[in-house]
C-alpha cells in the first residue's frame, strides 16, 4: 500500500506506457520543449531530470551542451539501449540510475533540476518540490511542470470523460504560484505560469455514447480556442521556471 510520501501511480501503469515508446528528443512543436530553449541558456554544467525516462525532456539538456543525468524507477534508466542513444547523439551522461526519488541521495548539486509531470502524483507534493530543491546549485535552475488539470474547463472535461487518468493526478498540486510559496523568496522567477493553446487529452478508459460525443466535440471546440491567448482555464500546462540566488 503507498504511504503519502509514495507516487499515488503504481510502476505497472509506468512500464505499460513505457513499452509503447521510443527513444527521441522532444520535437521542435514540443511546448515544454519551447519553453526550455526560450528561457534556458547553453551551458556546460550538469543537468538531472526527475523521473527521466524516456529522456525525450531530459535529451535537450543534452543538446544545450549539459551533461545529462536521470533517475527513476524502471530499469530502462539503466538499459545499454540508452546509454548507447545517448552516445550516439554525442552527448555526455554521468548518473543514470534506477531509484524512488524519495531515496535519493547525493553531495552533488546540478545547474539544472527538473522534472515534467512528476510532482503531481504525490499527495505531499510539497516535500517533492523540497527535495528537487535542495539538488539545485547557486545561480543553477529549477523547472517544474505539470498537466493542468485543475483549470475549470480541463477540469470540467476530465472529471466527465477522463475520470480514471484524473484519479491519478493530485489536482490542488497544480498550481505554479502554491509551488512558489514552497520554494521560498530565495529565488528569482524567470517563468511562471500557464502555457500552451487549448489542448485535450484522455487516458484509456471505456466511455459511453456521451462521453465520446464530448470528446469528439472539445477537438473540434480546440480548434477554436487555440486562436485565444494562454490561459488558467483552459491551457493544457502550467509551469515554473527559477534561478536559485544562494
């Protein structure tokens, strides 16, 4: 049974998912990929992504000349398949290990400490952000981003079609300026917010004659609302990005 301090998303439902993908780089229409090279500079330090696999965030740490390290908790973060990717691509990697980020432990502090879509499935996600924190070096960034399920349109979507994939997300997580109050004022924003055009997605689940219907109706509904500005609403995403001053 987990504990509070455990992921509410047993590691059957991860490896399921993870064997149906490949090893790639977050493509140029990404947005978190976007975000990143917008407000993340070339450097030659370290980088850790929390909850790396399958490193498609994670590569363009890679790309911008960091080297790269990940933890999670399947044993493809450990696979010579990866380690042969990442040669391949000429980039540089030093920890990649299979571990619960609860019992991690390490000396070493990174210029760059992230993870996407991983502090919201811990009921105490407060203390995940705590701990990400504390792996950040001076004058080093932290970027954290979530699903925005808790904006009232994707709420509203999600809790009618997309229940069972809604279960497994601490909804109150998803707040970037909740994460600010965790962190502190030893911090400067460079990012904070919701981002990205309205985009819905589900999970695998059967669903009734009216369930599809509404799924149907918000793709065709999305096309439309993509034409309006980033909002809490109803953007898919929302994000934090800060520099830790000391």
């Amino acid at each position: 049974m987990n504990t509070k301090n455990d992921s509410i998303v047993n590691q059957m439902y991860w490896d399921d998912g993870y064997e149906k993908q490949q090893l790639e780089v977050a493509s140029e229409n990404d947005p978190i990929r976007k975000l990143i090279m917008k407000y993340i500079p070339r450097g030659g330090g370290g980088g850790i992504e929390i909850g790396a696999y399958p490193c498609r965030y994670l590569a363009i740490f890679g790309e911008l000349g960091y080297t790269l390290n990940g933890i999670d908790t399947t044993e493809k973060i450990e696979s010579n398949e990866l380690k042969d990717w990442i040669k391949q691509n000429n980039w540089n990697y030093e920890i990649l290990r299979k571990i619960n980020f609860l019992d991690f432990k390490t000396d070493k502090k990174f210029d760059i400490v992230c993870s996407f879509g991983f502090i919201e499935h811990f009921e105490k996600w407060d203390e995940i952000i705590r701990k990400h924190a504390v792996l950040v070096k001076e004058g080093g960034y932290l970027i954290l981003s979530t699903p925005n399920f808790a904006g009232l349109l994707q709420r509203i979507l999600h809790v009618l079609t997309d229940i069972y994939n809604y279960k497994r997300h601490i909804i109150q997580s998803m707040n970037p300026k909740k994460w600010m109050d965790v962190l502190g004022k030893n911090y400067k924003i460079i990012y904070i917010g919701y981002f990205d055009s309205f985009m819905f997605w589900v999970g695998d689940q059967k669903r009734n004659i009216i369930q599809k219907l509404i799924v149907k109706c918000f793709s065709v509904l999305g096309k439309i609302l993509k034409k309006f500005p980033n909002c809490g609403v109803y953007s898919p995403f929302c994000g934090l990005i800060v520099k830790k001053l000391s």
